[in-house]
C-alpha cells in the first residue's frame, strides 16, 4: 500500500531535514480512529488541538457555507490522510498548499497534501465546503434538524459531519472558534462565551469560542430566532439560554427548569467538583425531537421535553455531563457508562437533596420494576454494544452500580471517587477499566467483582444494591430477599420522563 513519492527538487530541498527516512516510510492515515462500534468514526494519522470554523448559514435555504481551519499535528509519517465531513469539499489546502482531495464512503474526505507530511509536525489544513444539511442523510438518517427558521446540528454519536470537516470522535478533543454569519434578526448559537456580535449590510456575525478541549459531538450549531437571557455565576462564569420564540405552550417551562442552570451547577459543583468550562446555559430550539444532549457548556433540550411541565432533572442531567462526558470523555463508545451511568446517578443524587426520594430508594425501585426475565438485566452496561448504546439498562441499571458501589465502600470514600474522577482525567479520555481502578485505589477494597456484576454479567443480580447496607454488618453476608414492593419515590415521574433524553432516532444502523 506504500505510494511511491516523486518529490519535485525544489520541495525536496527545503524538506530534507524534515524527511530524514525514504519515502516508502509514508503511509496513507487510517480512514477510522479504531472504535470496534464505529469503525469509520474518527481518522487515523493525525491529531487536532484547534478548530476554527468560519460560517454562513441561509435560513431560507439552508445552504451552509464555510471555511474550516483545522490545526493539528502529525502522529506518524502521512502520505495521505482522512476528514470527516459529508458536505461537499471545494478546496482544501495542507500548510498553505492545495491538496487533492477525494470524498469516498459515507463522509470520508481523503485528503492528499503537495508534500508528504512527517511524523510529529504541526500543520494546518484549511477546508472551504458548502451544502445543505438537511439534504445530507447517511444510512437514511440525519442528525441535522431543520426548523422553520434554521437548522440546528445536535447529534450523538455524531453530528459533526453535518457541519464541519473533523477527526470526528471523542478521542481527538480540541478547542473551537466558531464564527457564524446569519441574516439580521436571526441568531447563531454554539459553545462556549460568546465574544462578539457585530452587523453589516444585513448579516449578523456571532463569534463564539469554547476555549477547553471538547469532542466533535458535543459542538452544536443552531440557527433561528431566540429569546435570549444573559448572566453571570456569583463567580463570574458568563451565562447564556436561548429560547427559540416558537415554543408555544413549552416555553414558560422550558425558561422555569434552564433559568436554573446556575443554580443547578453550583450545587453540582459540591458533587463533583470545580466546574470545568468557561461558561454555561443551555438552548431550546423549535425542533420536533424528544431528547437532550450535553453539548459542552450548553446542553440543547427539545421542546417536548418541558411539555408536562418543568423538569430540573433533565438540566441535573445534562450538566452532570459536562463533568462525566464533556470534560472527561469516553475512550471509545463502549465506555458510555463513565457518561450515562453518571448522568442518571445525579439525578437520583437530585431528588435525595430535594427529599423526593433518596438514592437507596430509587435503586431500591428500578430494581424492582424489573423481574428477572425482563431483558433489562441481558444488557451489559459496561459494554454495550452500539444497538443498545443508549439502552434505559445503561442508565438505570448503570445507577444501580453506583448505588452498590456507595453502599460497598461507605459514603466518605463514594464521594470522594465522585469527585476526585473527574479532577483526574479532566479534559481527557477514560475508560470504564480506569473507573473501577481508581474507585480501588482511593476504598482500598477490591471491587472487579462488584463491578462485574453490576455492569457485566447478562443477569439480574441476585439482590438488589440495596441489601448489604439495610442490614447490620454482622449479617451483610446473608442472602437478602429483594423488598416485595418498593414504595414510587416522588421524584420518579419526573426522572423517567427524561428517558427519552437520549432517544436519537438511531434505528439508523450506522452505515459508517
Ligand atoms: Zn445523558
């Protein structure tokens, strides 16, 4: 597979200390990061530490048009190499030089440089492209929402290629500067703080910029027109909601559960420890879908979402996330429990703050809810293949394995994991292997075995979370009947109403 390379002299020249090995030493990067659920996620090569993404978006039309400009350095010796982007390419240029390019495979974009590129090398590729989102579908599926007024792009376990060129997977984290030019009158939301907003013959700029690494699936674009709220936490982290002005009848409470996201956050912050961005709020577009999702510092919430009401659980749970997913990333897809496991236990933690029911309760009721032929237990949290990677089982019954591990190592040290993890992969990847190391290392006790239990075996555990901890000590190790009927704790409805949070549609098979 080694291309021979004809290097024309000049070129040679200037690069001859930059090729110290024969040509034959460069290969063409790998067309996926190596993810056994999504094989062509991700590209192999490379590694990005900054976008900056230059934009236009027509609301009318919903034709997208940028300039990508993609910093990254080199991980091995590159004849060719890989983005990932399903709109369509018209120029890209590596280090100031055009390059040929290919688009192949469902969103592949194969790049080939002028010049072979060198292990270990900063270099820069720009991408101009341009499309229609909302034309683009991969495998049937679109993680693009059209609205009446925009589009918005907020997706898992992709998005990115609606959007922007990318190493799209969460093992390549980088910075963004995300810079949007909309129609007056119409808004641009992204990440992080927005750091200007300026208008010119009939076009609004908005310059946003999320300054700590962040996974291509946690950066979102939405376009349309907004009520926006703007604020500051008591120590000084900029806030900013956005409510799409067509929510009818969900607006009131979908402004009564996100106008609480600061308080939210504080209280997570003695949970979890300092929060790790540089700003926060969460967005309401007019889409039609049921879910939620963590994009960094501001979680995109459907409509349908408030549409019994307030749910303060729902924000619990997406700003959980930016501590367990955001700031520390799985490492690859199987790892969604160090996410999801997580995000669901803060809500418990929630309503055990609120007195609407504790932990130990709510444990003490997903367990009983499922008798042991219900083919909850048959998914493995730990592992759970990408049909099932948002299964309700890697939500609850990934809960369940948090709450048996409270109950195992005690309330001081389980609290101490809960914070110290985030602290000690901040910014980073981690596996679900990493966790139950570091929960041994900070108990001093043994824990495969509790883990592989609760997140692993393909069977109900005989008992539930709760039976060691309701019994005295000196009876832990007798076997314990499951209660008979556990009381619904008050904050169940409003928990299980955030069920669909991560309900994306995907019955889409993942052509990629
Ligand atoms: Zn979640």
């Amino acid at each position: 597979m080694h291309r021979r390379l004809i290097v024309p002299s000049a070129l040679a020249a200037s690069l001859l200390l930059a090729i110290p090995a024969s040509a034959a030493d460069y290969s063409p990067g790998a067309p996926g990061i190596g993810d056994p659920y999504y094989p062509a996620s991700g590209n192999g090569g490379y590694d990005v530490s900054h976008y900056d993404l230059r934009l236009k978006y027509q609301p009318a039309t919903d034709l997208l048009e940028g300039t990508a400009t993609i910093i990254a350095t080199t991980t091995q010796n590159l004849s060719r190499f890989n983005l990932d982007l399903g709109l369509r390419a018209s120029e890209v240029r590596v280090n100031g030089k055009k390059a040929r390019f290919t688009a192949t495979g469902d969103h592949e974009l194969e790049v080939t440089p002028a010049a072979p590129l060198a292990k270990n090398r900063a270099i820069s590729v720009v991408v101009r492209y341009a499309g229609k989102p909302s034309e683009l579908k991969i495998g049937g599926w679109t993680a693009w929402h059209r609205t009446p007024d925009g589009g918005v792009a907020a997706q898992e376990p992709d998005s990115a290629v609606w959007w922007f060129p990318s190493n799209d997977h969460p093992l390549d984290k980088a910075t963004f500067d995300v810079s949007v030019s909309v129609p007056d009158g119409t808004q641009a939301i992204s990440n992080g703080v927005l750091t200007s907003q300026s208008s010119r013959l009939g076009w609004t700029r908005f310059n946003w910029r999320s300054d700590k690494p962040q996974a291509t699936y946690l950066a979102t674009l939405a376009v349309g027109t907004f009520d926006i709220t703007t604020d500051k936490t008591d120590k000084g982290l900029p806030v900013l909601n956005a409510y799409s002005k067509d929510l009818g009848g969900n607006a009131g409470a979908a402004r009564a559960s996100i106008e609480r996201t600061a308080e939210v956050a504080e209280w997570l912050e003695e949970v979890f420890g300092p929060y790790p961005f540089n700003a926060l709020g969460g967005y309401v577009p007019n889409v039609t879908s049921g879910y939620a999702l963590e994009t960094q510092t501001r979680p995109f919430y459907s409509p349908r979402q408030f549409a019994n009401g307030a749910n303060v659980s729902v924000v619990v749970h997406e700003l959980a996330h930016q501590w367990y997913g955001d700031s520390v990333s799985v490492d690859g897809w199987k790892d969604i429990w160090i996410n999801e496991g997580f995000a669901r236990y803060s809500q418990w933690l929630w309503s055990e703050k609120e007195g609407e029911g504790t932990a130990q309760e709510l444990a003490d009721y997903v367990y009983a809810q499922h008798p042991a032929d219900d083919p909850f237990w048959t998914v493995k949290p730990g592992d759970p293949g990408p049909d099932k990677q948002f299964d309700l089982a890697v939500y609850d019954r990934g809960a369940l394995a948090l709450q048996a591990l409270r109950n195992e190592i005690g309330d001081e040290d389980f609290f101490a994991v809960l914070k110290g993890w985030p602290a000690e992969h901040a910014y980073g990847n981690a596996r679900v292997a990493d966790f139950v190391k570091y929960a041994e290392r900070v108990s001093g006790k043994p824990l495969a075995g509790l883990f592989d239990t609760w997140l692993y075996d393909p069977s109900r555990p005989a008992a539930p979370a709760a039976a060691k901890a309701r019994t005295p000590r000196s009876q832990a190790a007798a076997p314990t009947a499951p209660a008979a009927k556990p009381a619904q704790p008050k904050s169940w409805k409003k928990i299980a109403a955030t069920n669909t949070i991560h309900d994306h549609g995907h019955g889409h098979g993942h052509g990629h």
